[in-house]
C-alpha cells in the first residue's frame, strides 16, 4: 500500500458518497481492496480491525485525513500474507489456483525480486511452464475439475495472453456491470511492478471518476478487466 494506491482507490469512494450512494465505510467495504491488503480476512464482527478501520475512514473530515487513516492501518498492522498461501492454493511460481467443484480459477501473483516485470520477454517461457504445472499438480488431485476460469486486466495485454492456449483468450469478455472491488482484477492496473503508480492511467481514472454518475463502474477503469473460461482440455494443446 502507498499513499498514492490508496488515495486512488478513496476517489471512488467519494464520488460514490457524492452521488448518495452509500456512506465512506460502504464505499471502502464495497469499491477498495484494503481489507485484502492490509491482510484483514474477514468482513464480520469477528475481524474489529477492520470495522476500526472503516470508522476512522468514515469519521475523517477530508480527503487527506481519509489516506492518512488508510496508512496508519497500513504501518500498525502485521504484513499482510498474499491471498494464495493464506488459502493454501496450489502455487508454482507466479501462478495459483483455486478449486471449486467442476472450476479451477488461476491467479497471477509474482514475487519477482530482480526488478524486471514478472512478465518481462525473458521470463514468459518460465511463466508457462509455471502454469503447466501448477495446472498438472491440481488435475492429479482434483479429477473432477472440468473447466479453467479467470479474470483480469492483465487479460488485455499481449504478454499475458501469451502464456495460455489461443482457444483460451479466444473468447475472452469484458467484465461489466461489478458493483464491488476488492481485489486487484481491477485496481492492480494502476500499479507496475515496482508497486508504483502508472501516473497516466490513474489521471485518466480519476478524470472519468470526476464525471461519474452511477452508471456501470467497470468503465471507469482504462484497461478492461477481461474474464476467460475454457475446458480444462484446451491446456493440453501448445499455449501458443
């Protein structure tokens, strides 16, 4: 989290307030992904931390005041563990499943310390044979999964479509009509691999949050958020 991120995400969460809405702690509940990043996993009475955090959000007077209290959360809590060890997915490498009866769900979280992008030419070869495996590791001990789902913004980019099979990506959608946010499927575009802000693509948002009037949330993001779901057969054929 960084001031920035966080200031970001808050933008939304006014204009929401601004149009009547709901109040700052239903927009932060509902539009951020903070709960997840400052590791709080519950939205229940059982996690205070988090209703805690939503008061100071709620109570604070201005903008300013609303990222600081997001921050101080942020630097008094324990670091947060990445969604994938938390749950216990299957992990190789940059990828990560998650099983659900007939589904598996990848997700793409890389820890990368050698400050080239996770998907960065020289490593797409690495990132498929990564995904081969973790997707091999979970058709052995889950037989009974039958189709391969994901969704991201990272869809619409060339690099990361790359690592699939065509019929994949094929016939990926645009995500539309989502009323809530709290993962990175949407916001991790805004963020490169550094962790810093792509200033060009936060000015556009905050442009079209200025001008937001309730309609479809999902438009306000400039790089789609794409959602793709093929048979779990389509992986035995090359990924490209």
């Amino acid at each position: 989290m960084s001031p920035g991120f966080a200031s970001l995400q808050l933008r939304l969460v006014e204009r929401f307030v601004a149009l009547g809405l709901g109040t700052h702690a239903d927009g932060a509940k509902r539009l951020t992904n903070f709960r997840r990043r400052l590791g709080l996993r519950s939205d229940s009475a059982s996690e205070p931390r988090w209703a805690d955090v939503l008061d100071a959000i709620e109570s604070a007077a201005t903008h300013a005041d609303r990222v600081a209290a997001v921050m101080s959360a942020w630097r008094s809590l324990p670091p947060a563990v990445p969604e994938h060890i938390a749950n216990g997915w299957p992990t190789v490498g940059a990828f990560s499943i998650e099983t659900s009866g007939p589904v598996a769900r990848t997700h793409f979280y890389s820890m990368d310390d050698d400050n080239l992008s996770p998907l960065h030419p020289s490593k797409l070869d690495a990132r498929r044979n990564e995904l081969r495996s973790v997707l091999a590791i979970v058709r052995r001990s889950r037989p009974e999964v039958e189709r391969v789902t994901g969704g991201s913004w990272l869809y619409s980019t060339s690099s990361y479509r790359s690592l699939f099979p065509v019929a994949h990506v094929t016939h990926a959608v645009v995500r539309r009509q989502r009323r809530t946010f709290q993962g990175m499927s949407h916001w991790g575009q805004f963020l490169n691999h550094r962790g810093q802000i792509r200033r060009e693509l936060a000015d556009e948002f905050c442009a079209r949050v200025t001008r937001w009037e309730g309609d479809d949330p999902c438009a306000l993001f400039p790089i789609n958020t794409l959602e793709v779901d093929s048979p779990v057969e389509i992986f035995d054929k090359p990924s490209r």
